[in-house]
C-alpha cells in the first residue's frame, strides 16, 4: 500500500509540472503576442497620424490649384482670350 501511495504522489508531481509547464508557454506566448500588438498598435496610431497630415496637405494643394485655376480664367478674359463674359 505505501508503494501505491507514494506513486500517487510523484503522479501528482508530474500532473503539477507539466501544468505548470504548460502556464509558463503560456504566459510566454501572450507576453509575446502582447507585446507585437502593442506594436501593431502604435504603428496604426502613426500611420492615422501621418495620413490626417496628407489629408491636409492634399487639402491645401487643392485650394491653391483651384485658386490657380480661377487666375488663369482671370487672365484670359483679360487678354481677351476666353469667349465668357467678364463678371459685371
């Protein structure tokens, strides 16, 4: 009987190890993946960053061509280029 309880006990042992084998693979794989979604995450914010600035940027360049439009149509009606009437 002593024999069977002392197998009982390294079973137990066994059991216990490899649970908590298994939680330190574990933890080890979500610190990992933890770890690249922080990553992840912060290379998103960056680039929600950098495309607000584009989107000004574009912005900005469109109002200068549109501006650069309405300036050509100026000069040709001033050159008399343009068969549109000249704003009264």
């Amino acid at each position: 009987m002593a024999e069977n309880k002392h197998d009982g006990t390294n079973l137990e042992h066994l059991i216990f190890e490899q649970f908590r084998q298994l939680r330190e693979h574990h933890d080890t794989r979500f610190n990992e993946l933890n770890s690249k979604l922080n990553d992840l995450m912060a290379e998103v914010h960056e680039t929600t960053v950098r495309l607000g600035s584009l989107e000004t940027l574009y912005s900005n360049l469109s109002n200068r061509v549109d501006r650069l439009g309405d300036d050509v149509i100026q000069i040709k009606r001033r050159l008399e280029l343009s068969d549109a009437p000249a704003p009264s």
